[in-house]
C-alpha cells in the first residue's frame, strides 16, 4: 500500500506560494489565487512553469507593449485584493490603460469589468479627461493614431469646468 507523505508543518495555506522577482521588485502571489482570475495562467502554466517561465514572459510583455514595471506590480497588487477596485483607490488613465493591456492579455475578466467601470465613473473629472487626453497625445505620436482624436465631448466637458481647468497644473 502506498503511503502519502504529508507535511505536517502547519503551513498548508502557502502550499502554492509564488515568489520572483521582477526588475528591483518582488512579487508574491499564490499560484491558486492567479489561476482563479486568469484563464491564460490556466490554459499555458503548470504550478512549477509560473515559477520558470512566468518571469521571463512578463518582461518580453512589459517590453513589447510598453508597460511600466509600477503598473506590472500593481496588476499584482491588485490581484491580492480580488481586483476589487475599491472607491478609495485612484488610478491615473495611464495605469488604467496598462491595467486593461494586461487583463486582456492574462485573460482577466473581472478585472477588464473593473476597469472598464472605474474609467466610466471618472471620466467626468478633470484630472482624468486631461490625463485621457494626453495619453492620447502620446500614443497618436508613437502610433500615428488618435484614439480619443476629435471628442467633441470631452472638449464641451472641459469648456463647462473651465475654472477647473485653469487651477489644474
């Protein structure tokens, strides 16, 4: 008869703990917890492949799509909450953009809801419009595409909140 052995060392919970390094960062996360949220994490990697191949992966990734490594670690971070986006967290257009990348690539439903809600809820606010536009104004310049382009919305937005607009840096 066989017989399993099991270890008895009281720290069953971190059974499929993760733990690497990405750029001066680290990152923690359980394997269990990844694969609940995403479907490519399911599909591709076995426990031990996140370790060895999970790594190199989000660098090749970060590169191609221009990813910063703040918004690769708050992909992370968010994981640990759920990727619940609560009220109280404020997240720039930017790392929503990298954000809504990276759901799409890991295949992260929930958090491509969240996001997607998040950017709804804020894109009356000054501060994001003018972080919506300048994105827009960065990325048309690399792609030689607009994506906001002529939104006459936003601009009849800003000109009803001009005095908000002119006490914005």
């Amino acid at each position: 008869m066989h017989q399993c052995n099991i270890i008895n060392d009281g720290d069953y919970d971190n059974d499929d703990f993760i733990s690497f390094q990405l750029d001066s960062n680290k990152i923690n996360l359980h394997y269990s917890q990844l694969t609940k949220y995403s479907k490519l994490i399911r599909d591709r990697y076995l426990f031990s492949d996140v370790i060895d191949f999970l790594p190199t992966e989000l660098q090749k990734y970060q590169e191609q799509f221009g990813i910063t490594i703040s918004n690769l670690v708050l992909f992370f971070q968010l994981l640990q909450q759920n990727y619940n986006i609560e009220e109280d967290i404020t997240l720039t257009y930017n790392e929503c953009k990298d954000l809504l990348k990276m759901s799409k690539y890991f295949e992260v439903r929930k958090l491509s809801y969240q996001i997607s809600e998040y950017i709804k809820r804020h894109n009356f606010e000054v501060d994001f419009i003018i972080q919506m536009i300048q994105y827009d104004i960065q990325t048309s310049e690399e792609n030689e595409n607009s994506l906001i382009g002529d939104n006459n919305e936003l601009e009849k937005l800003l000109s009803m909140k001009i005095e908000e607009c002119l006490s914005n840096e």
